[in-house]
C-alpha cells in the first residue's frame, strides 16, 4: 500500500474530485490554480492535469489531478492525490510516479 509512504497522517484520496465543480471553487476562491491544465494522455484517451491549492478547514492541500473522458463510453476516470503543501513539495517526485502510472484498460 504506497498510501502509508507518503503523509498518510493528511493524505486526501478520492475516486471523485475534490469539488463537483471545480470552476466554481475557483471562482470563489476556495481553490487556487498553482499549475496547468497541460494535456495529457491516459491510454488512448486525451486528458487534462492540474495542480491546485484547496482551501479546508484544516489547512491547504495541495492536490494534482488527472481527468479523463470517454465520450464512446460516456465515463469519466481520473485520479487525484493531495496533501499538504509541505508535504506535496517533499514527495512530488512520487506524486508524479504515481499520477504518470495512471492507467485505463479496456
């Protein structure tokens, strides 16, 4: 369980994003873009990355997510892995293993 090798004590991990419409955090400030969206690719399927800084009552997240869709399917998979900012910058290098290992099978 890689979960418990980085900051399992504020670790955010969700099959849903952070916010049913992240636009509107951002528009209301709750969430801060820090970096992206860039394209990027999971399968065969086009996607989008970002970073954002979450705003919670306990402190700022940072959080990078990857969403993608399958309009044929009409799914939507990705993956989102946060924790505090500290923390993020400690472990970005895993961070980044793990959201670059992000995988769709047929």
């Amino acid at each position: 369980d890689w979960s418990s090798d980085v900051c399992s004590s504020d670790l955010y991990l969700g099959r849903t994003v952070a916010f049913t419409d992240l636009e509107q955090a951002f528009t209301d400030g709750y969430a801060v873009l820090s970096e992206g969206p860039t394209n990027t690719r999971v399968s065969t399927l086009a996607g989008e990355k970002l970073v954002y800084d979450l705003q919670t009552e306990n402190g700022t997240l940072r959080v990078v997510q990857v969403s993608v869709a399958d309009r044929a399917k009409g799914e939507v998979y990705g993956v989102v892995i946060g924790c505090s900012v500290v923390c993020f910058n400690e472990n970005r290098a895993t961070i980044d293993g793990i959201v670059k290992d992000f995988r769709l099978n047929s």
